[in-house]
C-alpha cells in the first residue's frame, strides 16, 4: 500500500491521460485528439510542478527557530512530503 501511497499522483495521472486516450482514439486518430492528449498532458504536468512537496528554506528555518523561546504563541504544523 506504500508504494500506491508514494506514486499516486503518478499513477493519477497515467490512469486520467488513459482514460483520455481511450475516449478519443475510439474512433481513430485525429490531430485534434493529439492536441487535447498533449494539454491534458501538460496540465498535469504543470499541476505537480505547482503542488509537489519542496524542501524549506534555510531563512523560513532560521526566522522560525528565532521565534521560539519569545514568549509567544507559535503554531506549528507538520507536512509529510508524500
């Protein structure tokens, strides 16, 4: 279940550009449906490049240890990056 867990947008996208695929090319080929696969393709794409887990900046790190100990309230929350 971890490796469905850890690839699932990976796997999300190769099942919605299936599927896409298999509406369009039911009746054969068409330039059009090339052009729908490759935005389909590139809006996903672009979707993880937005979305996707990044490691944080060593400022962001340094600004938020400073802030602990001043006697104030900090909330922290904590993110799996998968």
């Amino acid at each position: 279940m971890g490796i469905i867990n850890h690839y699932s947008m990976m796997l999300s996208a190769i099942f919605i550009i299936g599927l896409t695929a298999f509406f369009l090319l039911r009746d054969g080929y068409q330039p059009k449906d090339g052009v729908i696969l490759l935005v389909v393709a590139v809006a996903l794409l672009g979707g993880w490049l937005i979305l996707r887990p990044r490691q944080a900046s060593a400022e962001g790190r340094a600004q938020l240890q400073s802030e602990f100990g001043q006697g104030r309230a900090v909330l922290l929350e904590m993110q799996s990056p998968f």
